[in-house]
C-alpha cells in the first residue's frame, strides 16, 4: 500500500505547482510583453476630443489580443485591448488577429522557424487543451472560437463580422447605441494551414476573413521580410492565394518579403491589405513598406494600416505614427491609410485603445484636415470591407 501513496503525492504536488503556474505566470508575460507609455486616464486637447467623439467608426487592422488569457469581456489593467476599452474609445471594428507561432530570438533581419517556439510554451502556461500543444491549426481554431465565445459572453454588444451584412448590421446598430462594437478575424502567418490548403477553407468556415501567408519566418507559402530566404511566392502559396480569392478572404501582407509582395500583386486584382507596418520613408528598414510598394498597395485600392511600435515608426510613438501617414498621404494619397496599432502584439505602443484621441489630436497638430482624419480613422476601413467583404 505504502508504495502507491508516493506517485499520488507526487502527482498532487505537481498539479498544485502547474495550477499555481497557470494563475500567475501567463498574467505576468501579458503585463511585461503588452506595455504602453502613458497610462490612462489620457488628457486630450478639447478640439481633439470634440472630434474624436464626432467620428463615426473608429477601426484597427491589426491586435494580438486572443493569444493572451486575460478575459476580454471584463476592462483590465493589463494589456491594450478589450471590450469595455474598446466601448469607451467609441471603436466600431478591430480585426482580431492569430499568432499561432513565435520562435525564440525572432527578430526583423533574420529569424528561422527552427527555434524554440514560445507560443507552444505559452499555451502550456496557460493550460489551453493539450491539442494546442502540437498542432498550430488548433491554436487558430480554438483562438477563432474564443472570440465567437466571448461575443456570446458579451451579450448582443458585439458583432463578429464575417460577411457585408454583418458590417451593415454593425453600422446600424451603432448609430442607435454607440455601446456596439464589432470584431472580424485574421490569421497572422500561413504555417498554420500545416501545409494543407484544405484548411485554408476550414478556417474560413470558423470565420476568419483575412490570411497573411507569413509572419517572422518563411512558410511553406513564401519568404517572409524577417525570414531566411526573402523569397517571393511558392507553388502552394499561389494556390492558397488563388482559393483565398475564390473564398473572398482579404490577403494581408503584413511582414512578406519583398518578393513576395511583388509575386501577389502580379498574381492577384484583388486589393492588397497590409495590417500592421511602417514605412521605409521614416524608417528604412527591413519590417517597413517601399514607396514602390506603397504606390501600387494605394493604386490598387488596398489599405495600409500604419502600427504604433517602435520599429514601424519612429520615436516618439505618437509623432512618428502619423509621420508615416504624412508620408503615405504624400506619395499616395490619404485613402489607402489606416490605423494597425498592433495591441497586445508584444509590444510597447504610447497609449492604449482608450487613447486613440491622442492620436486625432497628433493629426491635427500635423496639419491633417477633418475629413482626412476621418478617414484614416475608420472609414476607410469602412469602405473597404464594405467593397471587399461578400
Ligand atoms: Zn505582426
């Protein structure tokens, strides 16, 4: 008898040490990882505010905000996006993007997919099922059917957007009750189809909308901006492209290689959607978008949604976002701008959602018309899924 107590005291040990774990640790990494600057309450100039609250719909292309186990239906702390935030900062829409994989030492130049990955890691943290653990396509099922959760959580408030009249829907409902926000999914690199296009379509049917075919390594897809290779688009990338335009999905080009870029926008009419970037006119390096690039996104009525993180911009934050959209709106006109803060991206942006009138504020002082702000606050957003989404 004696003999079987062990392994029981042993195995009760080890589960109150991961519960314990599981309680602390993934809270601490959202806390270090997803900082802001300045902490709310934010002071804004009246003029700012006044238009701020005048705007119509407020809309984000780009937050990391499912990876993390902080509950988005309650406003917390830590971190930079949730429901009650997003309901106070009078947001209409933010894309929910899915980081399914993040190597060790990922870096901008050079980054193999090879390296220890931490969201693996993360997901042990935070006890998502077992099947997270060794499947990148589970991370994206489950990270999709967590927003659809949280939606139902969050009563009739918020609206996932799959479809043109779910937006249409949004947009009434808003201008009812400002109280109403919405969400549509992304996906933040194409490992996570595990080199199957077949789940390109199951991803569809769990209601992602927007696919981005790398992240910080290169993909079975292509070459990513931070990869090894820098290569353009391979065999299985162009099918996925070609089944993604069958579908209707928005293709972002979020962190592609060059290449890449150059080979989607020869192969596809579609409008390109870069969800998070800088630019190479403020800040020349190998995460930010060319002019040339820039030029044809903009012909081609796509949409470029300028981060708010070191490394897409320049220092200090708020200055340096809207000096990338001064940039872009000098070359190619203010129509292709949008906001693509990266929230809850690991990392540091200058305010959280609740500050986004700092932002208007940082236009205005930049010498941007009303309307201007307008647009590049939401509305070109607006258009443009109200044009691309079926
Ligand atoms: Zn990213």
């Amino acid at each position: 008898m004696k003999r079987f107590k062990w392994p029981a005291i042993i195995l009760l040990l080890i589960s109150i040490i991961y519960s314990a774990v599981v309680f602390i640790v993934p809270e601490k990494f959202d806390k270090t990882l997803n900082k802001t600057k300045s902490l709310p309450p934010y002071k804004v100039s009246d003029e700012a505010l006044a238009l701020y609250s005048s705007l119509e719909f407020v809309a984000d292309l780009h937050c990391d905000a499912l990876l993390w186990s902080r509950d988005l239906t309650v406003k917390n702390s830590i971190g930079h996006v949730d429901f009650p935030r997003m309901q106070e900062a009078n947001m209409a829409l933010q894309a929910f993007t899915i980081v399914t994989k993040s190597p060790k030492g990922q870096n901008f130049s050079k980054t193999s997919g090879d390296a220890f990955d931490n969201v693996t890691l993360l997901n042990f943290l935070q006890a998502r099922p077992v099947s997270n653990w060794f499947s990148l396509m589970e991370r994206a099922i489950y990270q999709s059917q967590k927003l659809h959760q949280l939606a139902i959580d969050f009563d009739d408030e918020f609206i996932i957007v799959k479809n043109k009249d779910d937006l249409k829907k949004l947009i009434a409902l808003k201008k009812q009750d400002n109280r109403v926000i919405g969400g549509f999914l992304g996906i933040e690199g194409g490992h996570c189809l595990e080199g199957k296009i077949e789940n390109l379509d199951r991803l569809y049917q769990e209601g992602v909308r927007m696919f981005a075919p790398t992240h910080f390594f290169d993909t079975k897809l292509g070459g990513s901006a931070h990869g090894i290779s820098k290569g353009g688009l391979t065999k299985f990338g162009s099918d996925v492209i070609i089944r993604m335009d069958e579908l209707g999905m928005i293709i972002d080009l979020a962190h592609a290689s060059p290449t890449l870029i150059d080979d989607v926008l020869k192969q596809t009419q579609s409008p390109l959607l870069i969800s998070h970037t800088g630019v190479k006119g403020t800040l020349d390096n190998n995460r930010n978008l060319s002019d040339a690039h820039i030029i044809q996104i903009a012909k081609n009525q796509g949409l470029i949604g300028v981060g708010f993180f070191d490394g897409a911009v320049t220092k200090p934050l708020t200055k340096g976002i809207v000096e990338a959209m001064k940039h872009i709106k000098s070359i190619a006109g203010v129509e292709c701008i949008a906001l693509g803060s990266d929230y809850d991206g690991s990392a540091t942006v200058p305010f959280d959602v609740t500050g986004l009138p700092l932002l208007v504020e940082e236009l205005l002082n930049q010498g941007f018309e009303e309307a201007e702000i307008r647009a590049i606050m939401g509305e070109n957003v607006k258009q443009f899924m109200l044009k691309n989404l079926r």
